[in-house]
C-alpha cells in the first residue's frame, strides 16, 4: 500500500471534483489518502498582472507538517492558481525528498512548463494513471517525469469509459483538512467546517439556502474557442472513447440520496455540469422521476441556446429545478464566429424568453457574457448591448473578461497576433472580471445590470446621436463614479434584504471578507 497527499489550492466552495474523485478511487485500490483544501478566490489580481498570491508562512509549515510521511505529493488546480501551486511546491521541496506530482486541467495542457517545478506531472484523467503510479509500476501512460534535463513522454492517461465504474466523489471529510483564510490556520475538516463553506444560493423571498455541488458528467457538447474542454477533446480524438460521457440516472441519484443523508444541513442542489440540458429527453425523464421521489430538494443548472427545448426544461422543472443559468456570451456575430459559438441571437432570444415565461416558478435567470476581447470593438460591445435590450427583465449578469486559458484557440490566436507576451501576468494572474467602466459600451452593459431601468430610456441612450456624443467624449470619470454608486447602492439594497430576513450570517461573511481582503471575484450583477 502506497499513500499520497492531495493538496489543491481551490475556490471558497472547495467542490474540487478532480481531487475528491482520485482519492476515493485511490482509497478502493487500497491507497492511503489525505486531501489538503486550500480555498481562496482570485478576487485580488490586477488588470495589470502585477498581484501575486502567496500563503502566509505559518500556512506553509502546517502544510509541510502534514505531508509527513508520505509516499507522494500530489498537487491539483486551475491556471489562475500556478502561482500558489509553485510555492506551495518549492516550500515541500526545500524539506522533503518526496515526489511531487502535478495535475489538473492546467497541468495537461503545459506539461512540459509543469515539469519546471513538479518532479512529474499527469496528462489526461488521473484515475487510472495515479493508481498504477501508487501501485509500483514504471512508464505509466498519463505520468509524464524528468530523468535530469530530460522529460520521460509517456502520452495521455486513458479516459475512463465508463463513469458508472468510478465511486462516488470523497464527501467523507476523513482525514481531510481545510484552510481558513480568516485564521490563516489549516485545520481538519469537520462536518460543521464543511457546512460553513458550502456556497449559499439565491432562493425565493430572497432568502440563501446552502447549496451542495455535483458533476454528474465529463467535457462538454460544444467547441468554444475560449475554453480548455475543446483542446483536450483533441487529445482524445482517436482513443475510440467520446469525451463527453455522462452517468447513469441511478448513479448519481444513489450518490446524492447518500450525500444528503450524510448532510442533513444540505437545502439544495447545484449541477456543476458545463451544460446538464445536453443530456437526452429519455435520461432527463428518468431522473425527473428519480429526483422527484428519492431527492425532492430544489435544484440548479446550467443551459445553452443549443440545447434548451421546452420539453426539457418542463421536465426538470417537475423534478424541482427552480433555477437555471446560460451563456449568451456576446451579441456580436463577428464575435460570436471568433469565439465558435454556434447559436444565433434569435436562439438566445427564443431560448431567454422561453424562460422568463417560467417566471416566478423560476428563479430569474442569469446569463453569462464575455468581455475585454482584443478582437471586440465598440460596436461589437453594443450588438451585445442591443441583444441583451431584447430579453425580458428580470435577469441577472454574469460578467467574465476573456482569459486566454493555455492550449485554447483563442490562446493560439492571441500568441500569434502579439496579444500575449508574459503568459503569467496575461493569463495566470489576470483578473477574471474586470469591472465594465471602461467606455460608454461599458456602461451600458453596466446599467443592462439593474432590473428597473424602462426600456425606453435604453432606446434613448442607444440612439445613434448619444452614441456619438459619448464616445466622441471622454467620460472615464463619469462611467467610475457610476459604478461606484451603483455598487453601493446594490451592497445597501442587499443588505437591507438580509435585514430583513434576519441573515445575519451573509452580513457577517461580506464582513468576513473585507478584513482578510480578498472578497470572492465579482461579476454576478443582478
């Protein structure tokens, strides 16, 4: 038997599906495992890539303390997180002689950048290849390592074909241990530590309910050029395994009825998939009645223009989904083709207002848009402007900039137009939302935000003339004082409603926030 310590740094609601499901089945095989969570969001990266994260030295040597004793090191995370990861590797390698191996969606896109701190590093999924690893075998398919300068290829970590032959995700908390920003301590994870970090979803009334968070399948139906999931589908175009796979109904249902006995604290459901409507009528229908009878919690989900019909979304709406969120991600066809979106926006129209008709049995939705292209111009950001004019209110925004993720087209393309020079700063430690105050394009994308601004004020402010008179003119210092209003004026109205509600802990969390100064990345305006 070998063991290993899973160390991720990862966001506040510490999911990390990845690590969770590599120790559960390295636990199966006999492994000794323990997960380290290191949550904390991005939220203090700068336009300029300048800021970068590092733990507190009291953090490192109870992480060091813990890797004691172990056979290897493994370490999963995200791009925005390699600066954390790097310390987190080069503290362990000042005091142990211990392997340390990297993984993650990152990791398998730059191997070889990997390998310039990690003594080895997985390529692919990681079941399959970290067992064999831990069971004693050399050249694993998947575990790529450096012999001296050299770097030992041994190609990609097999897909798992089916998702069904995997256990269910380490929920366990058994020798799991968990990072508190505000204490700057590590600690082990109880069962009240893990409710206290569980995301809490909007509800109706305005209430927060505690949400628990699944991924019920692997990859994505779609191809956007902004995203990792396409270039790893390339990875895998001849393994004669579709990289989009699913699991079954009972599966998952089984996994859920277990976790939510296991966390009777637990008042929702969030599917993490990238897309849950892209599954067939015929699977939604049976876990419609699965859910219904053994689950019967509200749920939330993610759709596309491409995938969301009225058949489906009545189907999970009778399972008890009361949410659901869709990215729309620009109202520019030019835009659009540069990003491979495939829809229209008279789908994004059809497909937003088939939802709004399911208002208030619905939550109102939030839709995802893209921002900060250097390939958008002004006109571009007003197409999406025009689009989002079209939709029904009420509807939140979910803002993003454009991050060129490593391997994506769009990355390729952005090299190759002179856009990225210093891959750290333009891509690891670039902000994933910067706030729209930029122009007037900007603006109105900021003011799309609020719910109760009439359309006919919009009409005006998307005339032609106003549109040249502001653009003509430089009104930075406008557009900053009115985000500014309009963010206190949004922090008091939700302040006021947690009041109301007698929320105390929300109003103590944003406090919480503000004195370890790094609040979660914004960009959800609703």
């Amino acid at each position: 038997m070998s063991s290993i310590i899973l160390i991720t740094p990862t966001p506040p609601d510490i999911s990390a599906f990845g690590v969770r499901s590599l120790s559960a089945v390295l636990r199966k095989a006999g492994h000794r495992t323990r997960i380290v969570f290191l949550p904390g969001s991005a939220g203090m990266l700068q336009e300029n890539g300048d800021f970068v994260y590092h733990y507190d030295a009291r953090v490192m040597d109870a992480l060091i303390e813990l890797c004691c004793g172990f056979d290897y090191i493994g370490i999963s995370f995200m791009t925005y997180y390699l600066d954390r990861a790097i310390q987190i590797t080069q503290s362990i390698k000042k005091k142990y002689d211990i392997p340390v191996v990297w993984g993650g969606i990152h990791t398998t896109c730059k191997p070889e950048d990997a390998l310039m701190y990690a003594d080895m590093v997985c390529v692919g999924e990681g079941e399959t290849a970290l067992t064999a690893l831990l069971d004693g075998e050399t050249d694993v398919a998947g575990i790529w390592r450096k012999e001296g300068s050299n770097i030992v290829q041994t190609g990609t970590a097999p897909l798992i074909k089916e998702l069904d032959s995997l256990p269910f995700f380490d929920f366990s908390n058994e020798n799991h241990f968990i990072y508190t920003p505000e204490n700057k301590h590590i600690e082990l994870l109880t069962d009240d530590r893990f409710e206290r970090v569980l995301p809490r979803l909007p509800y109706f009334h305005g209430k927060l309910i505690k949400s628990f968070r699944i991924m019920t399948d692997r990859g994505c139906p779609h191809r956007c050029n902004y995203c990792n999931v396409p270039a790893i589908k390339r990875m895998y175009e001849n393994s004669g395994t579709p990289y989009f796979r699913n699991r079954s109904v009972p599966h998952v249902i089984d996994e859920l009825e277990l976790i939510c006995t296991r966390f009777p604290f637990i008042e929702a459901i969030q599917f993490f998939d990238d897309t849950f409507f892209a599954r067939k009528v015929r699977w939604l229908e049976e876990f419609s009645d699965s859910y219904r009878r053994r689950i019967q919690l509200p749920f939330y989900c993610q759709t596309s223009p491409t995938t969301l019909t009225q058949t489906k979304l009545d189907i999970l709406m009778d399972a008890g989904m009361v949410y659901v969120e869709m990215g729309i991600q620009t109202g520019s066809q030019k835009v659009r083709h540069i990003y491979n979106r495939e829809e229209t926006s008279c789908q994004i129209v059809n497909s937003a207002e088939m939802i709004h008709r399911k208002i208030p049995r619905l939550l109102p939705p939030d839709y995802h848009v893209i921002i900060d292209s250097p390939w958008e111009d002004s006109s571009d950001l007003l197409d999406t402007v025009k689009l989002l004019q079209q939709i029904p209110k009420p509807f939140g925004l979910a803002i993003s900039s454009l991050i060129f993720f490593p391997e994506t087209e769009l990355y390729h393309r952005a090299v190759a137009d002179g856009f990225i020079c210093d891959e750290f700063k333009e891509i690891a430690r670039k902000p994933f939302y910067v706030a729209p105050q930029k122009s007037y394009p900007h603006f109105l994308l900021y003011l799309m935000t609020f719910q109760h601004i009439p359309k006919s004020i919009f009409r005006i402010l998307l005339n032609d003339r106003v549109i040249r008179f502001f653009e003509k003119n430089d009104f930075m210092i406008f557009y900053k004082i009115a985000y500014l209003v309009g963010e206190s004026n949004r922090l008091i109205y939700k302040g006021m409603i947690s009041l109301a509600h007698g929320d105390f802990k929300r109003i103590f969390d944003y406090f919480k926030k503000l004195k370890i100064k790094d609040v979660v990345v914004a960009g959800r305006k609703a």
